[in-house]
C-alpha cells in the first residue's frame, strides 16, 4: 500500500515536506488489483471480493503545526493534530533523527482537580504500551516530559480506524470481519498475557492499515488483571464504551477478566457485519441499562443469509451474557477463527499440477461382429466378467468402463460413430487407465469365438491376449473361460471359482435392461433409468449391478430412503460373498445418501469406514473418490481445513492415477471451500476449470453445477449481468436432465440475485419453482429456505404481513425436521449439492 516517505525532507522554505509514492497495489485477500485511492470516502474497495482497504493520507504543503513547540525540537516536529479528547491531543509527527512518521500523543488536562487521575491513567497506558511487543498492538516507542507536559510516541499505522472504514465504506464482508476478529484476537491474547484488560475494545479503537492489517490501540482504559477498577461509579456505567460493554462491566460492581474484552471484541465483530452495534432490549437507551443479559441478540434478516453460520456462532459466543458461557481466552477465540479462515491450501491457485502415467485397467464391451444386434449384450457381459475377476485377482486398479464410455461420447459424434484406437487410449488415459482391454465375439454355427486384444502405450494397435471359441448355448461358460484366460494372459492369479449362487449373472433381457438404465442415467434420465433397473430386479432381484445403479440414481432423484434400501441390500450381499469392493462401495453410497438427507454425523462414520476399507485394501479409485465425499461433508461440518486436505488428498490419487478427466468433482469441492471463505477469485478459478473438465466429459449435470457456481461468484463480487447469464446457462443445462438439487440451487440464486438488484417480483417465481421442486421431493429443509428468502423478497416489496406469514411458514417447517443430527440441517439448495458417487 501507500506510504509516506521522506525523499525530499526539507524544502529549500525550511518547511518539512511528506512525499507520497503510489505503487501498484492489489488485495491482500484475493490478490486482484485494487482501485485508485480516493474514490470511495477515501476508501479503497476490491472489485472482486468487496475487501475494503483505507486510503493512505494526504500530503501537507506546510506540516509544521502551530503546536510544534510542546515537544523537544532537536526530535520531533509535529505535523497535523489527529484527535483530541478532554485532557490530550494526539498528532502526527515526525523523528526527526531516524526521518518517520510516528504519533505523538500529549496530556494537557484542562481541569487541574482531574490532572493526578489523568496522569496516573496517561502513564498506564504508556507503559502498557511499551510492555507489548506483538504486531497487532500499536506500540509505545517513547515517553517524556517537555515544559511540564507529559507526551509518549507510539508508531504511526497509515490507514483509519475501523469506525471511520464503517463511516467510509459501510459494513464489510464477513471474510475480511472473520480475519479482522482473528488478527484483534491475537493482540488480546498478548494483551491479557502482560496481565492486563484492554476494557475499551470497539471500531475506532482497532486500526487498519492500508494493507488490511489491524492493530489495536487506546490503552488508556487498561487495567491490570485483578486490581479492582475503581472508574465506576457503582451506578449506571463503568469505564469503557456503552454499546461494546460487557454486563458484568456496566456497572462495575462484578469481576471484569479477559472474558469482558472478548464480549466488546464480539459487539465490534458483530458492528463490522450489521452495520450498528448488538442491542438487547428496546429503544436507543437499551443499551445503557443492559437490557435482558439472557435474550439472544438478533441478527437482521437482510444479513443471516450472506454471513455463514459458524461466524455468527463465534460472534453470538463471544456476545453470551455470562462470561463463563464466552470463549475462555483470546487465544481460543484466535484459533477458531483461524481455522475457519486458513485452511493449508485453500487459495492454492486452481492450475492442474502434473500427473502420473495412467496404469490401471479398463475392460470395454466387446464388438458383435455377428449379425443379430440383439446380442450386444455378450459383449457387454463379457466386460463384466473380466472386470470382475480383475478386481478378485489381487491390488489390481480398475476404471468404471461406464466413466470411459461417457468421455467417449464426444469421440462417437466427431469419428461418425466409431471412435479410433488413439481416441479410446486417450479417453481411458484421462482417466487413470493405462491398459484398454477389449476385443469383439462372433456367432460361427454353434459356437462362438472371441478375441480379447490389450491397448496401451507400447501396443497402441492392440496385442492379441486370447482367443476362446465356445458353444454358444453357455454364454456363461464363455465368460468364466475368457476371464480365466485372460487373467493368466496378464500374469496374475486368478481368483477361486465362485460357488454358483455367489455372484448371479445377467440373462440376455436382464442384460440388455442394465445397458438401457445407464444409458439413460447418462443422458440425466433418471426416472427412465430407476424404471429399467426395477424392470430387471423383477427378473434379477439379487442383481448388484442393477443395486448399485438404481441405488446412486435413486439418489439423484432425491428418492432417498428407496436408495438407502438398495445400498443397504449391496452391503449384505457383499458381505456374504465376501466381495471387498463393493462393499467398499456400497458403504461409501451409504455416507453420500445420509449427507443428501441432511444427516451429516452418520454420513461422516460411513464415509470414514469406506475410506479405512478402501487404504487397506489399495483400492486406489474408490479411495479417491471417497475422501472427495469425506471432503464435501467436512465442508459441510464448517471443518474447512481437513476438507481442503481431504479433497488434496483425492487430487493426490487421482493424479497419481494419471486420471486428470476425474478432477471435476475434488475441484469442484476445494470451489466450495475458497467460496465459504469468501475468496471468490479463487473459487471462480477452481469452477472453472472443473467446467471445462465437465464439458470434455459430456456431464450435463456437472456443467450445469459448475455454470451455477460460478454465477454465484459473480453475484458476490456484484458483477450482476455476469452472474445472470451463467445462472441462465446453468437451469438451461440442468432442465435437460432431472437432477433437482442442481436446478433448485440455480433458482435459489437467480431469486437471490433478483433480490440484490431490488427486483422481488422477478424473484417471487424464481422462489416459486423452489417451493414446486421442494414439495415434490418432500425436502423440508429446501421448503423452509425457500419460505425464508421470500419473506425476504416481501419486505423489499414493503408487504409485512406476507413477509411474516412466509417466516412462519419457515419455521414450522424447520422444527418440523426429525432425527437428532447433531449438525445443522441445509439451509440452502446450495449445500445440497456435493458429493459424487
């Protein structure tokens, strides 16, 4: 930032001069270049976060102040009176040997009756001062006594306390409230460890330097830890500031300790956030009687829904009438928040870093070279079945053939049809998969002869690993041969035969139902999908493939206790035919279902099960995929720091991998993280490169999330035609597939928008559609956010009665909620949408 340097000291007058340089700044939060100074009420405002950043000062042609003499001439010269209160001045000023700016604050106590207390008190704060050294306390850098007049120097901060940031720029983001709190935390620590009480904590006491930086200053209310303060009256108030004062400060007749700061450190935290200080009670005299000590504070309804809720947590702790209900030290309070804000890697730049060459398998579905399309489905059982004994064979990586086939999509269209050899190696690559095994099957008389072929980076042609001809009336027998033959091909051993009932394969229509259901789950059909997936149950009722399928699809359609129904029957049959991978897989199904239904501490014990089972047994894929799911729940849990290291921790499998095209939904996860934190440039930049992931991918559903996310970085920075035209994108994109959560999330922030721009009647359809989609699916929580932001849009159409029937309809619906999740519920459409499966 801008600071005032002395190049040129001295004028060829004798008159001191200030220089100022101007370089190129940018914000301390998201690193974008800021606006010129002096705009905004001498306030510097970030286009991209709304950070808000003091201006440095002007300059003085003639600095010399008329007052100059009150200080020793041969060391400092002051410039420009700051302030004054009843018994002192405070100046700008300048050493003159060491040629900075400083302060100069000098004791000039105008009642002679008062001058022994004003002394007493001037030179506390003084040596209070001196005693701390830590960087967010103003220091004390001298103390003397010139013609009878007590002085000290503490170091001058360019910038403006944070009242006159209030009074430049309004209230500020509750990002930059969250560092301002952890920063002001921290010099309370060091200020209570010198055995010592601030007693005057408030705006205008924290100062903000031009870089964000805050430092508290005025110790002239200190008080030393366990010395009884004796300012107080026994009446109305004792020392400090009305609005920011503790209860048990106002009237000094209880204990004041380290826990009164935290309470005064809470009003101010809550003024940066609200725009006025907390209130309990009525009236604008409240304050000074106290009010109910015991009454919760409110927090305005136009800010509850951009201030997070672990936020308003700490500032509500720290605001608790009783102390003992109150942090227990600065230090605890500074930790919080610290972890809430800096998480290792939250603002990592979203560049890919290198990955891995591709190693695991895929199996692909075998050509017909017959003519009799009715018997597509071999090839596809035939997949199965090598799939399936790779996966028993031993610490075998496989790929999901499904993944590869939908990447392959876009290959289909552009090669009319056909995808080349280079195309499926390339696709396969791209997620994980270093060997491509498929091969094609022909109906010769009574037989049937398969080739199986291997593709990879040395035999980008295809190597021959079997051939098999066998009778074609037991397609089963076929494939227990092929994989036999092929496991042997790649040089692992293979599994012992499976008893006859152990894993059921799919019959021809059975089959053929299972390729329609992922087809359609592809194309974001699900009722279509689950509607296959029943018909082949009736045909196949222990059919795991058709579980799995019906249960993630189940899902999507929010039919949740019908998913936990299938998962839950995958879990036994794994569990009796001793099948590791699915149920890893099937556990970590279970935790994403339980996150969709709000019930965050189950969800966590499923996910962090599957995660065990999937390391122990080097599950690579499904490891990955799982601490991606662990990551969205931890954000949930407000747990930013582990989330952001579970979701590196996927990135980390993923790319070890080599699979880069797998990265949407980590990417995705860590978007989330930089958005809650208010980082907005960063979660832009994560959004949009799991975007263009997605698009490469063909995932409607993932582009549809991603346009939707981005939008909402666009509405936070106000950049409002932006936002509109990805939100638009986003509902277009997702009205094609009937994934509901996503177009729920696209019209919460379409209304959320209208309302930002002052258009309610816009917004009432947009909430409108939220509500249908909500009833729909019986999602309460959904229901009651939808309710609550068009009570919203009522009182900005000036409709109180509406707006206070909405309100209750919200709160009905939320204590309505049942099941004891210890974790809050989703409030939004927004947090609904998370984890893959």
């Amino acid at each position: 930032m801008r600071r005032i340097t002395n190049a040129r000291a001295e004028s060829t007058s004798g008159s001191t001069m200030i220089e100022e340089t101007t370089p190129v700044v940018s914000c301390a939060h998201c690193r974008e270049p800021l606006p010129p100074g002096g705009a905004d009420a001498g306030m510097r405002r970030c286009r991209n976060c709304g950070f808000i950043y003091p201006d440095a000062g002007p300059t003085w042609d003639d600095p010399i102040h008329r007052d100059h003499d009150l200080l020793p001439g041969d060391r400092y010269r002051l410039i420009k009176p700051l302030r004054a209160w009843g018994t002192g001045r405070v100046y700008l000023a300048r050493h003159l040997l060491l040629d900075e700016p400083c302060v100069v604050k000098v004791l000039s106590p105008a009642d002679p009756g008062f001058c022994d207390d004003a002394c007493r008190r001037f030179m506390e704060e003084a040596k209070a001062g001196f005693r701390i050294k830590h960087p967010n306390v103003a220091r004390v850098l001298d103390c003397g006594l010139s013609d009878g007049q007590w002085y000290f120097i503490m170091e001058y901060v360019e910038g403006a306390n944070l009242g006159d940031v209030l009074r430049g720029g309004g209230r500020l983001p509750w990002a930059q409230v969250a560092r301002i709190g952890a920063q002001s935390a921290r010099g309370l620590a060091a200020i209570h460890a010198a055995g010592l009480l601030h007693r005057d904590i408030k705006p205008s006491n924290l100062l903000m330097g031009t870089d964000g930086s805050v430092k508290i200053a005025d110790l002239g209310l200190v008080q030393i830890v366990g010395v009884r303060d004796t300012t107080a009256s026994g009446g109305l108030l004792g020392a400090g500031t009305p609005q920011y004062m503790a209860p048990e400060q106002r009237t000094g007749g209880q204990t004041v300790d380290a826990r009164s700061d935290l309470y005064s450190l809470g009003a101010t935290l809550f003024h940066l956030l609200v725009g006025h200080p907390p209130c309990r009670g009525d009236g604008p005299l409240a304050y000074l009687e106290g009010g109910d000590e015991h009454a919760a504070i409110e927090w305005p309804r136009d800010v509850t829904p951009r201030v997070p809720h672990w936020l308003s947590n700490v500032v509500d702790r720290c605001l608790a009438g009783q102390p003992d209900q109150r942090y227990g030290s600065a230090d605890e309070l500074a930790a919080e928040l610290n972890e809430r804000i800096e998480p290792a890697h939250a603002v990592a730049p979203a560049a890919v870093p290198a990955s891995g060459t591709p190693s695991a398998i895929v199996v692909l579905p075998f050509e017909n070279l017959s003519r009799d399309a009715a018997d597509d489905w071999i090839g596809h059982a035939l997949a199965d079945e090598i799939h399936h004994a790779l996966r028993g064979a031993g610490r075998i990586q496989t790929i999901d053939r499904h993944e590869v086939l939908h990447l392959l999509g876009r290959a289909y269209v552009e090669n009319g049809g056909v995808p080349s050899d280079g195309q499926v190696l390339e696709a396969a690559g791209r997620l994980g998969a270093g060997i491509v095994i498929r091969g094609n099957f022909q109906h010769v008389d009574d037989r049937t002869k398969v080739t199986v072929l291997r593709f990879d980076g040395v035999d980008p042609g295809g190597k021959v690993l079997a051939r098999v001809v066998e009778p074609s009336d037991d397609v089963f027998g076929l494939q227990a041969v092929v994989a036999e033959q092929v496991i042997g091909a790649l040089g692992y051993a293979a599994r012992p035969p499976a008893r006859p009932d152990e894993r059921p394969r799919l019959g021809r229509e059975v089959r053929k139902l299972y390729t329609a259901a992922h087809r359609a789950f592809a194309a974001g059909q699900y009722e279509q999908s689950v509607g296959h997936c029943r018909a082949g149950l009736e045909k196949a009722p222990a059919s795991v493939e058709l579980l799995s399928l019906m249960g993630v699809t189940l899902a999507r359609l929010a039919a949740y206790d019908e998913a936990v129904v299938c998962h839950r029957r995958l879990e036994k049959i794994a569990r009796d035919a001793n099948d590791p991978y699915r149920l890893v897989e099937s556990t970590g199904n279970l935790g994403v279902i339980y996150y969709y239904k709000g019930e965050i501490a189950l969800a966590y014990e499923l996910l962090q099960r599957a995660g065990e089972m999937a390391a122990e047994l080097n599950l690579l894929p499904l490891l990955a995929r799982t601490c991606n799911n662990i990551g969205f729940v931890l954000t949930r849990m407000e747990r930013l720091a582990e989330a952001d290291a579970a979701f590196e921790e996927s990135i980390r499998i993923k790319l070890q991998l080599g699979a880069t095209a797998a990265l949407v939904s980590p990417y995705n996860g860590r978007g989330r993280i930089a958005l809650n934190l208010g980082r907005y440039h960063d979660a832009s930049g994560y959004y949009r490169q799991a975007l263009r992931w997605a698009e490469e991918l063909n995932d409607r559903v993932n582009i549809g999330i991603c346009r939707t996310n981005i939008g909402r970085c666009y509405l936070h920075t106000q950049q409002f035609e932006q936002a509109e035209s990805y939100l638009s994108q986003a509902v277009a994109c997702l009205s094609s597939t009937q994934f509901w959560n996503g177009i729920a999330m696209a019209y919460e922030q379409l209304a959320e928008l209208c309302l930002t721009r002052g258009r309610p009647d816009d917004a009432f359809e947009y909430i409108e559609k939220c509500v249908d989609l909500a009833r729909r699916h019986d999602n309460r929580f959904l229901e009651a956010s939808a309710w609550e932001q068009k009570a919203r849009a009522y009182e900005l159409a000036d409709r109180k009665d509406e707006a206070m029937e909405c309100m209750r309809k919200s709160f009905h619906l939320q204590q309505g909620r049942s099941g004891g999740d210890p974790w809050r519920p989703p409030r939004r459409a927004a947090d609904q949408v998370g984890p893959s499966k």
